[in-house]
C-alpha cells in the first residue's frame, strides 16, 4: 500500500498522535457469541514517553499502566474495540494520576465517536431500543447518558433567565418530580429545562433557588412565574423572587374546571339515577374534549345532553364554559375582574357540591389568576414540554429509578449540547 502498513492506517483514521499508536488489528470470532466476528485495534505508547500530570499538566514519567477496553463505531457490519494500556504518572505534588487518553473520556467504556452517536440515538430512541440495537446493556448506556448530563449541566448559564415555569409530573404512583422551565429568552435562547428535583413541596423550591444562584442566575432579575394552584411551592417561589409576578397558568385553570366536570359525572354514573346513567353513559370524553375538536356524532350527542334539566354534569359543564370565557371574551384586566367575581359568585351560590368546590378554589386564588390579564403569561409555550415528557414517562417503564427520569428529561428539554465528532 505504497509504503503504509496496515497499522499505520488505523493510527491516521484513529487520528492517534505521537507517543500513541496502532501495534496491531486483528479480526476475531466474539466471546460471547462466536459466529459472530469482531474487528479488534491494539493501541499502544512509546516507551520511555511522559505525559501530563491531569491535574498540573507537568510531565511525567509513567508510574505502572492498566489495560482497557473500548468500544467503537463499528467497522462496517462488525462491532470494533480498542485495547490500550493506560499509564498512570506519578507527580511529586499530585501523588499516582491516571493519564487521560485521547480517544475517549476517563471512566467511559465508549470512544468519542461512539459516545456521540449513542447520545444522537438516545435523543430519538428509547434507551433498552439503542441498547438492541448496538449490542449493549442498558445500564451501560444509562450510566454513560448520565455521566454527560451531569457534565452538561456543570456548564449551564441561568444569567439571562427572567421568567420561570414551575410544573410537576407524576411517576410510578404517588411519586412526582418537580421540574424548573425557563421561557424563551430575548437572546434567542429557546424554552427549556432548568431544573428537575424530587417531591413538589418547598425544600424542591429551596434546591433550585440554590442552583440557580450557583449558575449565575440573579433572582432580582426574575419579573415573572408561571405555575398551577400548589401552595406548597408557589410561596417559597414568591419568596425567592420578590420582585416576580405569579401568574397561575390559564391552562391549569381550565383544567381545573375540567375536573369538576369529571368528578359530577362519575358522582352520577354511581348514582341509582338510571335515567342519569343512562344518559351520561360513554360520554366521558364529550364532556372533557374541546367542542372544536369533537366528531359531528358527539357534537349531537352533547347538544341533546346540555337540552336536559335533570343533569348536574350538564350544570358544571356550563360553568367551565363560561370560565373559559372570561379568557376569551375579556382583554383587559377590568373586565375581567368584573366577569370574574360574578362567575365564582353565581358558582359559590351552586346546589352542586362540586362546583362549590370550585368555586372556593377560584377565589383563593383569584389574584395570581388574574395576573394573567397583566402579564399575559401561560406555560403554553412551555405545554410542549408536557407532551416530551409524557412520552419520557410512558418510556420510564423500563426505567429502574427517578435519576433516569430525571436524567432523561434534562437530556431532551435542557437544550444541552450534544457532543459532536468528525465521523469519516
């Protein structure tokens, strides 16, 4: 090959520099499965070479080596591995180092290569699909997925951050995640994820008041909060960041209203009413979709059920209509504080309990719903959130603890950068 051996290929594609280099390449059947052939890449240092103390960049001489093994692209159809002895120095202030080599991160089993193209998959892929698919454990790439997120996020800047949504989201039960939303910033920088920590109480708001500080985010800076109706940490978010208007998101609101509706409907289905039961059999999500969005059956089906005057879902539904009308038909804060009280005071004068319910619920948090009408903020430009991390969650199946959750959602939504590397 005019002159170039076979190793010396391998040490140019490899991109290896001087004192590193290819000794041999070899093609053997697996270990574990022996019909099948793997492509072997023996790297090896030049003796008598110093490398650079990891802490104090001064050279060294090597102190004893540690053979490795890593795994690579593969090398047309066959998986590829990389073997090196990894030397580790002695520095007379820094004591015994292991040297960093330059085709792969210290404490990974992947090349950089191979990291980046497992990390593009698993931003598509569920992670036990990837791991199918590459002829890996799952925990290999759960531990790798990992190790980068917590480095990612070592990085991350909160210094343009000026308004905050906080939403919760449950896993597994009655086990929640509280997860930190920065909108979109003037910068340019798009939504994403600030912050995700374990519970929904205050001691999450305290976590990521202390990380936001440490990344250089300026609580004085922070004019808006968008967030649903939990007290437990709408206040300490009031606290941290006094100079902020909390505004409950209007989605939150509806949905709200949309729970009283479900909740009169199944009082009445276990009703012996069988009128009522009959009426309201199968009309679940009549009553809960949006009328745009209903099929032209249910459209008459719904126009029957609101002719009746035996019903109390029909009643409840009425009045989540007219919530949702006070954010579409009012545009100014005035009115809408008008509009407002006489709804929750025709509802607080309800003979259904539920709407009642609702009622009180509205009026105790009247002044962060009406923010809306100044501030003109919702979490709607964050909901797509909702629906990556739903499908994060329907993934989370597999999933063997909360930190991969966790994980997962700031590898998806934290706008993190992806290592990249020149794949020849």
């Amino acid at each position: 090959m005019n002159g170039v051996s076979q190793t010396d290929i391998f040490t140019i594609a490899l991109g290896l520099t001087d004192p590193w280099t290819v000794t041999n390449v070899e093609m053997v059947s697996s270990e574990k499965q022996p019909e099948r052939m793997e492509v072997h890449i023996h790297v090896d240092f030049r003796e008598g070479s110093t490398f650079a103390c990891p802490a104090c960049d001064e050279l060294c001489a090597v102190y004893d080596t540690k053979q490795k093994v890593w795994r690579h692209l593969n090398f047309f159809q066959y998986r590829c591995y990389i073997h090196a002895r990894v030397p580790r120095i002695k520095c007379e202030g820094h004591k015994v180092r292991q040297v960093e080599v330059p085709w792969a991160k210290a404490g990974s089993g992947f090349t950089l290569l191979m990291e980046a193209v497992l990390l593009t998959m698993l931003q598509q892929m569920p992670v036990s699909q990837v791991g199918k698919q590459v002829g890996e454990h799952d925990t290999r790439l759960w531990r790798m997925l990992r190790r980068y997120v917590e480095t990612a996020l070592e990085q991350q800047d909160f210094s343009g951050v000026d308004a905050i949504g906080v939403d919760e989201y449950s896993h597994r039960g009655h086990h929640y995640i509280t997860v930190f939303l920065a909108h979109p910033e003037e910068s340019g920088i798009p939504a994403r994820v600030l912050f995700c920590a374990e519970g929904k109480d205050s001691s999450t708001v305290n976590a990521f008041v202390r990380a936001f500080k440490t990344k250089q985010g300026v609580p004085e800076q922070v004019l808006d909060i968008t967030c649903d109706m939990n007290h437990g940490y709408r206040n300490a978010m009031a606290e941290a960041f006094e100079q902020a208007t909390t505004t409950v998101d209007k989605f939150h609101v509806i949905q709200l209203g949309n729970t009283a509706v479900d909740q009169v409907r199944r009082r009445e289905m276990r009703s012996k009413d069988r009128q009522k039961i009959a009426s309201l059999k199968h009309t679940r999500y009549v009553w809960l979709k949006n009328q745009n969005n209903l099929t032209e059956g249910q459209q008459q089906q719904l126009e029957t059920l609101l002719s009746t005057d035996y019903l109390d879902t029909v009643t409840a539904y009425t009045y989540r209509l007219k919530l949702q009308d006070v954010y579409e038909q009012h545009h100014d804060y005035d009115s809408a504080v008008e509009a407002y009280e006489t709804l929750c005071l025709e509802m607080a004068n309800s003979t259904v309990m539920e709407v009642q319910k609702l009622a009180r619920s509205l009026t105790r948090n009247a002044v962060e719903i009406l923010n809306y009408f100044d501030t003109r903020r919702t979490n709607a430009i964050l909901e797509g959130f909702n629906s990556i991390i739903s499908l994060i969650k329907r993934r989370a199946r597999g999933f063997k603890n909360m930190k991969n959750f966790i994980a997962m959602i700031y590898f998806v939504c934290g706008n993190l950068e992806i290592p990249t590397s020149t794949i020849m």
